[in-house]
C-alpha cells in the first residue's frame, strides 16, 4: 500500500473557511510519504453541499496540488469535498476530505440598516464649561466611549442552523446571550472601507436558546474614525466621524421555516465601562461604570439606554472575510520587575511585541486608578517613549473598589517590551501580568536554525518582527503614530516572510488595496490604504510593489489568478512610468524619493535606484505576460525591459564599470536586476567588494540594498564576505542591535548607538521588519532551500547550502505547496553531513558542499563529504 498522503486540504488558502464568497474558491493540499520517487499522477474532486447539488473535477493532472472549482455555488451553504489520488503506480489512495462554507453570494441576500449610538437622543441643552486637568490626556479628550448595541429576539423550539454575518465601520466584537463570538480581535480588520468591507461569519447553532435572546456589539473607532498615521493635520475621521455596525442573524428550523434578525431600529445602546479607546492612544476602563451581562437574555434596559440610530446600508462595499483575522496567537509572561525612581512597577517581558497586557491588579479601592504605559526600550532605567511621536500607548484603570480586578483592553493595540504600571500600593506578581500577542494568524510554513546563539537571535528578532507586524496588513512599526501599511517595507520583506509563514491570504487581501489606491493615470501609492494626499504618487522600489510582490506570490505559490488579479494594475505602472520618462531614466514623477531609505555613510544616486527599478519592474511584467501566455504583452515588455537596461548602462557606469555613487547598493542594484553585461558585470563585482572593503568590511544598506546585499554576494562567489557581514557585531551590522539586547529587528542601523545613544526621536522604531530581509538568505543559501530559476511552486528545487564563517550546522524546513522541504547540514572538522526531504512531485538538484552535484526525486536522502580547507569559508 502507498505511502503517500494527503494532508493540509484548504479552500481558498484556509482550513474549512466558514463564510467566503469567491465563486471559484481554489481547493489546495499538500502531499506526504515515506517512499522514495512517490508522487499523485492523478487526482479527482468532488464537491457536494448540503442541499445535495454535486460537482466532480473528474480525474485531472493535479498542478501545483491545487484545483479550481467549476460548478455553481449558493448562499448559506455548507460543502463538503472529497480528493481522490492516484500514485505514480496508478493505485488509488485513501479519500481526504474538507469543507467550506459559502457566505452572503448575491446583493439581494443582505438585509438591516447600520446602527450606532444616536447623539442626539434626549440631548438636554449642549453645554461647554471650561476644561479641568484630570488624567485624560488632551489626544484622547475628545475620543468616545466604546458603545454597546443590543437587541432582544425571541427564538421558537427546534432551531436546526443558525449564522451571525456581521461588521462594522470601525472595530467590534460579537456577543451573544452573554458569550463574545469567535477568536478574531479589531474585527473587520484594516481595508480600503471605501471600495472593501470585510464581513465575518460566525455559527451560533449552539448558542441560541428557545425563548429570550440577546444579540450584542461592543462598537469602537478603530481606523474607521480613530487616529491612523502621522499627518497632523489629518489624524482621525479619515473615513467618517463615528463608528456603526451591522448584524444579521439567520435562524433556519428543523421544520424547515426561518427568521432573520438584522439591525434595525429595535436595537438599544448605551456607554459603559470602556470611556474611550483608540488604537494608537490606548484605552481608559471605568470599572464603575460598568453595565454587568449586557448581553443576557432578560437583562433591564430601562434605564440608561437610548434607541440607537440608524442609517441606511446599500452593502456595496461588503466582501466576505478573506484570511485569517487578527487573533491572540500567544501570551508571554513578564520575566522581571523593578521599581523605578518614582515609585512605579516596571516590568520586563523578555521579548518585544505587539499587543496588548491582562493584568490581575487584586483587590483595589473605590476610585483608585492604574495607570499602565508601554514601551520598547529604556532610558536610563526608566521607560522611554519619545520615540511614540503623538501615541499614547496609555491605559488606565479606575476600579469600583472590587476585591477583583483584572484589566485587560479590547480595542487598543501597543508595540511594547516593557509596562509600566502607577498606582499600586504593592507591584502585581509576575505571574499576574501577562502580554497577549495580536498579530493575522498567518500558518506557519518555514523555521531555521544554526549552531550560532547570536544567529538564531536575529532569526527570532525577524521573526517576531513579522508577528508584530502583519497584524491585519503589513505595517512599518506598531508603535508610534503610523502604522501605515508601507508598500517597500512589504516587498523587500516579502521573500522572507513567505518562508516563515503561509502568507498568500494575507497578501491576497492587501493588493486589493494596493490595487484599489492606484491612481487614474497609473501610479501606485507609497502606502496602503491611503490616509494622506503625501502619499498618493508612489516613489520608486515603494509603488514598484504593485509589481513585485503578486510576481513573487506566482512564483512562492503558483497560483495564476494572484497574478491575473493584479496584472492590469502592474502594466499601468510600468506605462505610467514610461509615459513621463521617455528617456527611460526615471527622474520625473518620483514622488517621495525616498532612496536608499535608511543606508548608512552612503548616498546612492536617487535616479540611478529608481532606473534600476523602472527595469526591474518592466522585467516582471514582461514575465507575468509570458506565464500568462500574452505574448504579445511579453514581446513589448521585454523589448523595453532591454532599452532601459542599454540605456541604464550608457548613463550611470563610467569607463571603469564603476557606477555612478560607487555605493553598495549601487552595484546590488546592476547585479540583482541584471542591469550590465560582459565586462561591465564582472566589474560591477569587483566594485561591490571593494566598496564593502571601503568601509572596513561593514554594509551601508538601507532599505533598498539591504535585501539584495548577501544573496548576491553569494551568487558572485564571496559566501564569505556575506557570512562575515552576517556575524561582524560591529556598527552597522544585524548583530550590533542583538549585542544591545534587541529582540525585534530595529527601523534603523544606528537606532541606539553606544556612541551616540538614541536616534532621533522623530523616526525611530524598535520594530520594524525591512531590514531583516536578510532571512530570505538564511533559509535560501545558508540552510540552502531554493528553487530553479524557472520553477514555480517549488517543482524543481535546488538545495545547496553554503557552508561558511563560524557556523557548524544549520537545519531548516519550509511547508510549500508541494509540501515540506527540509535541509540540516552537520560540520564536523571537515566531515560534512546532508540530510535533506524532497516532497512529492517535486525534483532536487542537489549541490554537496565538497562532493557532487545529483538530481533526486522525493523522499528523504542523505549525503556525506569531505570540505578540503579551501571549502571551509571564514
């Protein structure tokens, strides 16, 4: 009997995905065996819902283990599918089976108004006395309370299904009959509002009583109307003044009829214990204030309620649930406490991160009020946050003199390592303060590790950076007064990213605002969404990501509708770019020229990058073009694709073949696009080594270069200058900031220097991903896990690690969409050892450090040699 299995079966990149409305979902698995050469020649799917309609594949040749889906799809409706494989004998194997759930297909299928708190009802007189101090900050004077939405229902006996669809302009939670529904937190999450609106879907079968029911929502900003980004002038209300939501709830019976509760105006609201909350400012409980179980059937709204308003829905923008949403994926405990020079308990997670704290604070008095503050860093052993900008990161707590008291916030979000918490008479016990970590629960799909402490900290401070990070998008910083969704900091990002998680949902989501921000004439933005006129003309390697990252999707996870998706919007950047340069060097319509954001004692010529780019980007689409099969689109991209490279040539390299700058990033740029040729390349190489020589053997990188520094460095044949300036803990360098005990990858090199202390305190985050890109290279060339140039979705695999500086070992695996790839190497003296896994379907070519180079089909495999000296790169 095969060996070969079915694991891992998706609908739409997620596992049983209750509610989604793409009428073509893409069904996908991954594939297991112990037998060497195993593969699944064929496969067949059939789909069959619970109405009893049926639709069957009928037994293809599976590509990439995925399949679309064909048939006709209804609302409301649960399916089930079935894949059946054939193994490379012919054999039938054991059925696998999933399931998803179609939410709300047609227009028609929405009912119920939005509902919010209706300011105007039983207004006495307005009335302004003169402000007082107190402990509301000025930010955050004017922010409203969280407000509660309710509605009472009566349910008949039997109830057979039952479905909660609901969302909101700004952020809430569910409840129901006194239970908060699902795991996902800042729901619906972060889109373009005004073009998408995502909606959740929850099963309440269970949860439905005969008799009296409650229907509630907690209602908060969120970026709908709370504070987003950094432009002064246009802080909050970039979407509207005030938050409303929408429910509807559908009830089907045993006997066959049905109910629908939506909102309307039956629903009742009032304020209670959350006086106000923000993502960036933080959030203020009044535990006197508090409504008991406001959601509870039966539960006396007599008094203190209000009628809520209403407002008409057209549900144009609506869109079912996409990836996975934002979740509490961890908890951390704090490690240590002190308490500072003025009498307040500070405490030390160990880790920095992103979210938010839950605190058991004890028996309190009436009135008493914590107050809990969150940084990343310390300024002499207190906590700084200059850096935040205009956030707050500030809680408070007022007890109503319980002899229990836990504080956890709902709506507010902090990038932190350390709270500080005033008020307390005696600090809590560590295991009474624990940090929950929000971040989109992206799947795992890659780990790395290497016999080096120092190295395998970086790994985590990448790491971590991610999960603090892409938490509902892919932001700069979690921290200050940003938070935007910055379109470089995404691509440079993204190989790494792919490697250690699942991200094709995730990005999915997002290039629709990528998509949805780009301008009539073709730019693309610099961020996205967009919240500020700073941002709309995008500058180079930012707006090139509207090419970059859906080219990097198709080759990471093969699908061809990433890329169909986005490939308009690509072309029109590339045109938009021509049309103003039609010279070919791109100096006109750059935006924010940003450069080399970031680089350190360098200064790369701001035309010379963004040329460079202009090629890179026209390249892509060239391809995109070819893999979609529009040849005629592949014959016009690459014939511009060569003309800016001749032209690029021409202008920026002097008769020496050194570039214009001499940077770093200079020659990174010519290598990794491929911009020279001949003797101008091999040049190009000479300059690169020597400009990292100019600097005693330190990088100048910033955002741009960074990315690009050690992989090409590796394919020009220097393993051992990338090694050396991987593990140097010299100033500039990844290991300086492990040195100076960073936890996340920092925004700058020198964002603490011993020099010259803290960076200026106008731009300078503790994490921030871009500059850990070099992860890609970890996994790619040190633990070696590749594909062919050519390859998409890891069918032809190239494992060859490089073996170099002080490591001894390094073990890696990645879960593609084939499967699990594993490599883990072993030095001992010069014995060199390879153990490596080649999913099925899939072909290795595989380069021994100091042996041969072989082809292997899947199956584990290992292999041996002997490294001469010369072979041992320090």
């Amino acid at each position: 009997m095969s060996s070969l299995q079915a694991y891992d079966l998706r609908t739409e990149y997620r596992e049983t995905p209750l509610g989604i409305d793409t009428l073509e979902p893409r069904f996908s698995w991954r594939l297991r065996s112990e037998t060497a050469g195993a593969n699944a020649t064929a496969a067949r799917l059939t789909v069959s819902s619970d109405q009893g309609s049926s639709w069957s594949s009928g037994w293809i040749s599976p590509t990439q283990n995925s399949v679309a889906y064909e048939g006709e799809l209804a609302s409301r409706t649960r399916y089930t599918w079935v894949l059946e494989l054939r193994d490379e004998h012919g054999d039938e194997l054991e059925a696998a089976s999933s399931w998803f759930e179609t939410a709300l297909l047609s227009p028609t299928d929405f009912a119920g108004l939005w509902v919010a708190v209706d300011n105007t009802y039983d207004a006495p007189e307005r009335e302004f006395d003169p402000p007082q101090d107190d402990d509301i900050p000025t930010a955050v004077r004017h922010v409203p309370p969280a407000a509660h939405l309710r509605r009472s229902f009566t349910v008949k006996p039997g109830v057979a299904r039952a479905r909660l669809y609901a969302t909101a302009h700004g952020i809430y939670t569910a409840h129901l009959n006194g239970k908060r529904l699902g795991t996902a937190e800042l729901a619906p999450g972060w889109t373009e509002y005004t073009q998408r609106l995502q909606y959740q879907s929850y099963d309440v079968t269970n949860e439905l009583h005969e008799g009296d029911n409650a229907l509630g929502i907690l209602l908060a900003d969120g970026w709908w109307s709370g504070y987003v980004g950094f432009d002064a002038r246009r802080q909050g209300n970039h979407y509207g003044v005030s938050p409303e939501a929408w429910a509807q709830l559908e009830i089907t019976y045993d006997d066959g009829s049905t109910s629908t509760i939506t909102s309307d105006d039956e629903w009742q609201t009032a304020n209670g214990r959350i006086h106000y909350t923000d993502l960036l400012m933080g959030e203020y409980v009044d535990a006197r204030r508090d409504l008991g179980d406001w959601t509870s059937p039966g539960y006396d709204t007599s008094s203190g309620w209000a009628p809520a308003a209403t407002r008409e829905n057209d549900f144009a923008t609506f869109i079912a649930e996409v990836d996975a949403p934002i979740e509490v994926i961890d908890e951390v405990s704090a490690k240590s406490v002190v308490i500072d020079a003025h009498g307040r308990a500070l405490y030390d997670f160990g880790q920095n991160l992103v979210g938010r704290v839950r605190v058991d604070l004890g028996a309190l008095a009436a009135d008493q009020s914590i107050i809990l503050r969150h940084g990343e860093v310390l300024e002499n052993d207190e906590l700084y946050t200059a850096n935040l900008r205009t956030a707050q990161q500030r809680d408070v707590y007022v007890s109503a003199g319980a002899d229990e008291n836990v504080f956890e916030p709902t709506f507010t979000m902090h990038g932190f390592r350390y709270l500080e918490i005033d008020g307390l008479s005696k600090p809590a016990a560590l295991d009474k303060v624990t940090a929950r970590v929000l971040s989109s629960a992206t799947p795992p799909a890659g780990e790395i590790t290497t016999s080096s402490a120092d190295v395998n900290q970086l790994i985590s401070n990448i790491r971590w950076g991610q999960r603090g990070n892409f938490a509902g998008l892919p932001t700069d910083c979690p921290q200050r007064d940003e938070r935007l969704g910055w379109m470089a900091d995404a691509q440079v990002f993204l190989p790494t990213a792919a490697l250690n998680a699942d991200v094709a949902a995730f990005f999915t989501r997002w290039l629709a605002d990528v998509r949805g921000a780009q301008s009539a004439e073709g730019s693309f933005p610099d961020v996205a969404p967009v919240v500020s006129q700073f941002f709309y003309d995008g500058a180079p390697a930012w707006a090139d990501a509207g090419v970059i990252i859906p080219w990097h999707l198709y080759k990471v996870y093969g699908d061809r509708r990433l890329l169909e998706t986005s490939y308009e919007s690509m072309t029109r950047w590339v045109d938009f770019v021509e049309k103003h340069n039609p010279n070919l060097i791109w100096t006109k319509r750059v935006g924010n020229h940003y450069g080399d954001w970031l680089q350190i004692d360098a200064l790369t010529p701001r035309p010379l990058m963004a040329t460079a780019y202009f090629a890179h980007s026209a390249e892509l689409v060239a391809k995109s073009a070819a893999a979609l099969g529009k040849t005629a689109d592949a014959e016009h991209y690459a014939d511009l694709t060569a003309r800016i490279k001749t032209v690029f040539s021409e202008t920026f390299t002097g008769e020496d073949g050194r570039l214009e700058g001499d940077t770093q990033t200079d020659y990174l740029l010519a290598l990794a696009f491929d911009l020279v040729e001949g003797e101008q390349r091999e040049a190009a190489k000479h300059h690169l080594v020597e400009a990292i020589e100019a600097h005693d053997g330190l990088l100048t990188t910033g955002f741009v270069g960074v990315s690009l520094l050690c992989p090409v460095l590796s394919e020009i044949g220097r393993d051992d200058l990338a090694y050396a300036l991987l593990e140097t803990d010299r100033y500039p360098s990844w290991l300086y900031s492990v040195r100076q005990g960073a936890t996340t990858i920092w925004e700058r090199w020198d964002g603490w220097t011993e020099h010259a202390g803290f960076q200026s305190v106008e731009m300078n985050s503790f994490n921030h991903y871009s500059l850990g890109s070099v992860g890609e290279w970890l996994y790619r060339y040190v633990a070696g896990i590749d594909q062919a140039p050519d390859s998409v979705a890891y069918e032809r695999l190239v494992i060859a690690p490089r073996v170099g500086g002080s490591l001894t070992s390094a073990s890696a695996h990645y879960d593609s969409v084939r499967g699990r790839i594993s490599s883990a190497w072993q030095l001992e003296g010069s014995d060199f050892t390879l153990d490596i896994e080649v999913p099925p379907g899939a072909v290795a070519t595989v380069v021994v450090p100091g042996g041969e180079t072989v082809e292997v089909l899947s199956g584990r495999h290992q292999f041996t040699s002997v490294l001469r000296a010369a072979e041992l790169v320090g």
